[in-house]
C-alpha cells in the first residue's frame, strides 16, 4: 500500500493531529481526578457530589484559555487577593462561544488556579485549601465543569437553579472532536485510495 508523496508530506502533520488529541486525553483524566478530588472533599463535609456539567466545562476551557500565558505567582489563582480578581473584557465572546447566556450563567462561581505542571495533589489543595474552599463546602452548587491550559485549570461551579444551570440558549449541540477524528479517517483512506 504506498502512500502517494502528497500523503507523505502530510504525515508529520498527522503526527501533531495524534499527539494533539492524546494531549487533550491526558487533560481530561487531570480534569476527572481534579474533579474526584473535590468529590471525595465534599462527602467529607457531607455534601452531595458535584456532576459533571459539560457547558460549564466548555466556558472553564475558555476561561483556561485566556489565562495560559500568565505565569503562576503568590498572587494568581488561587492566591488572587479577594476584589483584586482579573476582570475579562471579552467575558460575553467566551460565552456565546458556549453557546451560553449570562442570564443562566449569573450564579456560577468561576475559580481559576495555576500550577507549574499541574502536579495532582497541589492542584487539589489550591481548592480544597484556599478560599475556594467555602464554594466548595456549599450546597448551593450541584454541578461542575473543568478545563485546563497550560499551568492553568479551572472550576466552574454551576447550581439548580436556572441562574446558575449553564444550559444552553440555544439547543445547538457541538461536538467538534468526533467531527474532526472522522474527516481525519476519510482523508486517510483517500490517502491509502491513491
Ligand atoms: C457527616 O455525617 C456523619 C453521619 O451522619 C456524622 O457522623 C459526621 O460528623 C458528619 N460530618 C460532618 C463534617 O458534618
Ligand atoms: C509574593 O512574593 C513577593 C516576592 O516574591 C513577596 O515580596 C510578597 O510578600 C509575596 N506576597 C505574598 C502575599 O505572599
Ligand atoms: C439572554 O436571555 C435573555 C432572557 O432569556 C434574553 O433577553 C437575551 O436577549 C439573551 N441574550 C443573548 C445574548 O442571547
Ligand atoms: C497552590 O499551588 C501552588 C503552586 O503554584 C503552591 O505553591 C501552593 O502551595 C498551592 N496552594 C495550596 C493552598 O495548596
Ligand atoms: C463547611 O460549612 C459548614 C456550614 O457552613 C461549616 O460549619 C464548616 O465549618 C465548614 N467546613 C469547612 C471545612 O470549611
Ligand atoms: C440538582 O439536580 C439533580 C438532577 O436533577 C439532582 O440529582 C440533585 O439532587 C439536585 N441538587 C440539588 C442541590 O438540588
């Protein structure tokens, strides 16, 4: 089966395409134990778990996202000072990328935490243990959503209530991974084709 020199050319970009969804795997499981972690940290103070709300997670990747670049200090993240906390400007682009409405957004808590590699344990305590803790001691929230970053993860605590549901204003659901992986397949079957 010979790869036509077209398809050759093409294959380092293949690779990146590989390592880049293997990336997003190997965040994922941060995410879930993160999110294990505060579980198990709420069942300690009695709390029902947190579910995983997926509209959430995608704004947390969003928030993630505009913070990568900045290096963790004692004054970011979960070290921010109270009232002293970055103020986004394109807050309502992030949202509407989403699909989401601030009217259903207004009772989310949003907690930002950098950590060099993201090691498990201190990105655990940074919530567990910092003054996000009292969200996290609260039965308010019911549900959350991580992303990550870089240095970067984040927390979006969502509750009950409409205010607070994350769910979308629009019915449109987007699942742009699978639609990726299989225009990924059918170029390589062009590629095997030629
Ligand atoms: C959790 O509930 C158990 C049994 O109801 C009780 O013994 C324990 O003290 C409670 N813990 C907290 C932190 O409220
Ligand atoms: C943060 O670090 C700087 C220098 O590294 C230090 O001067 C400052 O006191 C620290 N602030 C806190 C709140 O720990
Ligand atoms: C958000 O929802 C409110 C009430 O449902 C609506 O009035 C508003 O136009 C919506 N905003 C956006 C940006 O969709
Ligand atoms: C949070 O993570 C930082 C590393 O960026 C670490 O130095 C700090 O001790 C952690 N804070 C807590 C409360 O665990
Ligand atoms: C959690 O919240 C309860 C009630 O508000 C409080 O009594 C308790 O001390 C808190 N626990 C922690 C570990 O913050
Ligand atoms: C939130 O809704 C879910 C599913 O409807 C339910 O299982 C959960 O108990 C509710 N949590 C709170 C705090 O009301």
């Amino acid at each position: 089966m010979a790869f036509s020199r077209h398809c050759r050319l093409l294959l380092p970009f293949l690779y990146m395409f590989i390592m880049l969804i293997n990336r997003q795997v190997n965040s994922a499981d941060e995410e879930d134990n993160l999110l294990q972690g505060i579980n198990s940290y709420r069942a300690s103070l009695n709390l029902t778990a947190l579910t995983k709300n997926d509209n959430a997670a995608c704004f947390a990747s969003q928030i993630s996202d505009q913070f990568k670049d900045q290096p963790c200090t004692n004054t970011t993240g979960a070290n921010t000072v109270p009232g002293t906390e970055t103020q986004l400007s394109n807050y309502p682009t992030l949202l509407s990328h989403c699909h989401l409405n601030i009217s259903n957004t207004r009772d989310g808590i949003i907690m930002p935490a950098c950590v060099p590699n993201l090691v498990p344990s201190l990105v655990l305590s940074n919530f567990t243990k910092s003054q996000y803790s009292n969200y996290l001691n609260d039965s308010t929230y019911s549900g959350a959503g991580i992303g990550s970053d870089g240095n970067w993860i984040v927390v979006v605590l969502s509750t009950n209530a409409s205010s607070g549901s994350f769910e979308t204003a629009t019915s449109a659901s987007f699942i742009s991974e699978p639609l990726l992986i299989s225009h990924l397949l059918i170029f390589l079957m062009g590629c095997f084709l030629v």
